[in-house]
C-alpha cells in the first residue's frame, strides 16, 4: 500500500534540493503541489494522496513519479 507519509518524505527531500531550504514544512510541501495548506493538512490526516497534484509537481520537475510514489529508481527523468 502506498504510505503518505513515505510520499511526503520523499517530497520534502525534493523540495528541500529544489529551494535550498534545510528545514521543509507541510506548508512548503502545499506550496509546491500548489494546494491551500489547510487542505494539504486535511488529506494528510485522512491519509489522502493528492495523486494529480504530485503528478503536476513531477512533471514541472522532471522527476519520475514511480519514484514519489512508489520509491522505484530512478529519481529524475533524463
């Protein structure tokens, strides 16, 4: 089954390389998926995955969303 909170970590590591940002928050993970952090707080709580923002979010950075969602290599898109 896929765990959001491997998901989130996993996003928190991308958008911690893509801003510089040693510390990334739920709200900086909201911000990149373009969703409303009360939202964002909302489905992780439910345990929801927000596939097509995710999948939005890959694209716009080239990365592979097997890797996002189901940790397979590899990381970026060539």
């Amino acid at each position: 089954m896929i765990d959001f909170h491997e998901i989130s970590r996993r996003l928190k590591e991308v958008v911690s390389h893509i801003e510089q940002k040693e510390k990334v928050l739920d709200k900086d993970i909201a911000q990149a998926l373009k969703l409303d952090p009360q939202y964002y707080a909302v489905i992780k709580r439910r345990n929801k995955i927000p596939y097509e923002a995710i999948a939005l979010f890959c694209k716009k950075n080239g990365l592979s969303i097997n890797w996002i969602l189901l940790q397979q290599k590899p990381k970026y898109l060539t």
